[in-house]
DNA sequence: ATGGATGCAAACCATTTGCAGTGTA
DNA sequence: TACACTGCAAATGGTTTGCATCCAT
C-alpha cells in the first residue's frame, strides 16, 4: 500500500468513502515504524487538522483494521488475562470469543532469535490465532442460514 | 507450584505476608485452565469470600505476578498499538518502555502447527520480549548507581 | 440527494489509588 | 506492636457511543 492512487482504489474496492481524515490516519501511521496508540496518532495530526477528534482516530483505526489495511499489535482481549503456569508455554487465543489454551510444544520454546539490534531477550510467546471448536461450529451453521 | 505448604513456603522465600485472599486468588487461579480475567476470579470467590474485593484481586495478581507466581497472558500494553504493515511479521516488545519493533524473519513465519484440538488457526505471531537498546543502557547505569 | 462519516461530550469499562481500619508476622 | 494488606469509593485512562451536522459518492 502506497501512494493516494493505490490507497483510493483500495477504498473504492471496498466501497468504503475515503474521507480526508481516514487518508491522513493511514498516511500518517504508514509513515512511521513505532506502532503508535491511537492517541499518538491524533497528537501527530492534530498540528495539520485541529478539528480531527480522537473518537474519529478510534473510528478509522477500526474501519482501517476491518478492511485489512492496518493491523493491530496483538493483546486479543480487552481484559488482562493470567496464567498460574509461569513456566514456557504457548497459547491459542480464538479470535471470535476470546477463549485461550495453553499450548505446550517444544519445538516452540527454541526459536531462532532474529537481529535486532541491541535489543536484549529474554523469552518470547507464541500466539496462534483461529476460531476455537465452538466458534467454527457457530460460524459453520450460520453460513447454512445465509444460504 | 501445589500445596499450601509450598505456597506458604514461596512467600516466606519472598518476604511477602501470605492472607486468605491471596491464598484464595492463587488457589483458584491455578485450579482452572482458562486465563481467567480479574473480574471472573472475583466473580467465582465471592460466594466463599463475600467481603473480597475486586480492587484486592487485582492487586493481588500484581502481587503474585512480581514474586513469579503468575503469568499474565501477553497484551504489554495497555494501549492498542497499530502498524501499518499488514504482511507477516513479528515484534520486539521492549518490556521497560514498551517500544515495539518489527522482526521479519522467515524462519518464524512457517513454525509447527500446534495440537489443539478443534482449533482452525488462521496464523500467528511472535513476540520477542526482552530490553531495547536504550532501556539495557539505563538499567546498566542503574546498577552502577546502586553499587 | 443521501447514507455514511465526523466531532463533541457524555458514557463505559478495566484498572488504580487514597485512606481508614484490620490482620499477619 | 508495627507495618503491610484489605475494602470501599472515588479517580483515572483508554475506548466507545449518541446525536446533530457535514461531506463523499
């Protein structure tokens, strides 16, 4: 994704009104590599459009995510969520009702550990993401209904 | 982590004074398998434990976090982060400052599929966590500091 | 023209905090 | 006994929502 041409077409695929406020939130996040909140985003935009609201940011951050032009950095729910196993473990987090397994796989634990320079590791999770039994299931009997 | 013996025995090791609502919270956190959240493990003591509350539940589970006895299950933030970059990828998580920076390396983008029965994945992702650069440097002049 | 998007302010929800009283070590 | 913990209620901070107005198509 890259310049307006390209960014409008996208939109258009989507039937989805590009307004100048969602093109300067994509443009400005495209910009950087710092994953900024969606407060950040308002604070950096704010300077070239004083009327932009953060509700607004909120609102065009979710529409951008629901037509697969932006992606959030991960926690699946809301809520923080524990884990009495504090040993190296995995999970499965159902994107649909937010249920979480416990994944145990070794060949997990040892990852490569890719460049990054100065960073200093200390451990590292996996999350695989998927619909859990019961959600596939409901998903399953609601395209019957659909059809 | 089992008994109450141990328990009991863990948190003389740390110093940190053992109370029924901690010994309440932990008990029941590591009887399920669930992750549950602050609020479930609230919800599930209050019959037994009528006068505990919600705010020492959480602050329990700070408790119990900073001795080792729990895990929280990832979200490093507790702000949303976005990013622009829709392909697969993965992070860095700095967990002093909370700076997160992209990994693209291969070799974690095909990874064994897990068992988990009735899960239909539909991908995942890794989050290397550890100390950026900076944050490394602070700690090192930290401990000169204190020394 | 018109349906969806914006902006504002209020609402919401998870989590934290201040403080008086209580319990553990 | 002393200090740390609990419980309550209020505060906080991120995010969402209702509604009147505005704008992209």
């Amino acid at each position: 994704m890259k310049n307006r041409d390209e960014i409008k077409a996208f939109f258009r695929g989507k039937g989805v009104p590009l307004t100048h406020q969602r093109l300067a939130v994509y443009e400005e996040l495209a910009a950087r590599r710092d994953h900024p909140s969606a407060e950040a985003l308002h604070e950096a935009l704010k300077t070239d459009y004083p009327s932009l609201s953060l509700a607004t940011v909120y609102k065009t951050l979710q529409t951008l995510h629901q037509i697969g032009m932006v992606a959030r950095v991960d926690s699946p729910t809301s809520q923080a969520r524990f884990d009495a196993i504090v040993a190296t473990h995995h999970h499965a987090v159902c994107t649909s009702c937010g249920r979480i397994e416990d994944l145990f796989d070794p060949r997990l634990d040892a990852l490569p550990e890719p460049k990054a320079p100065g960073f200093r590791f200390s451990g590292h999770s996996v999350h695989f993401h998927g619909l859990c039994a019961a959600c596939a299931k409901a998903v399953r009997s609601n395209r019957r209904k659909e059809a």
